[in-house]
C-alpha cells in the first residue's frame, strides 16, 4: 500500500480503499490506516460480513453508490 500511495502520490488521509472482500483488500486497508468502502456486489455479503472482527468505515451495495456515498 505505502507503494501504491506513493506511486498515486496522496497521503493515507486523502485515500480510501474500495473492495469486495473482507480477507484481503479491507483488512489491507485497515492496516494502512485508509478509510475502507466493502462493496457487497463481489465476494462478501451480509451475511458473512457479520464473522469478520473488524468493519470497512463505508458498507454500499455495489460500486454504482460510491458516488452517493457519504
């Protein structure tokens, strides 16, 4: 991640990581400090969603709502 921050040139407070999957890209997220968008149209659903210790900061249905996202 501290690879592709510098690569994209922004700091891990102006990134955020968006994913499908709970065991890599938002635990990846997480432990880079960036703010985590799970979308539930991939891997994870609500279902599963609920075994995971941890949380994304941002849970849309798909990516189609990153736009209206908060």
């Amino acid at each position: 991640m501290r690879h592709a921050l510098k690569l994209l040139g922004t700091t891990p407070e102006e990134t955020v990581i968006v994913g499908d999957r709970m065991d890599t890209d938002i635990i990846a997220g997480i432990e880079s400090e960036l703010e985590t968008v799970l979308v539930l149209s991939g891997v994870t659903n609500q279902t599963n969603l609920k075994t995971f210790g941890y949380r994304p900061n941002i849970v849309l249905n798909g990516v189609g709502d990153i736009l209206a996202a908060p």
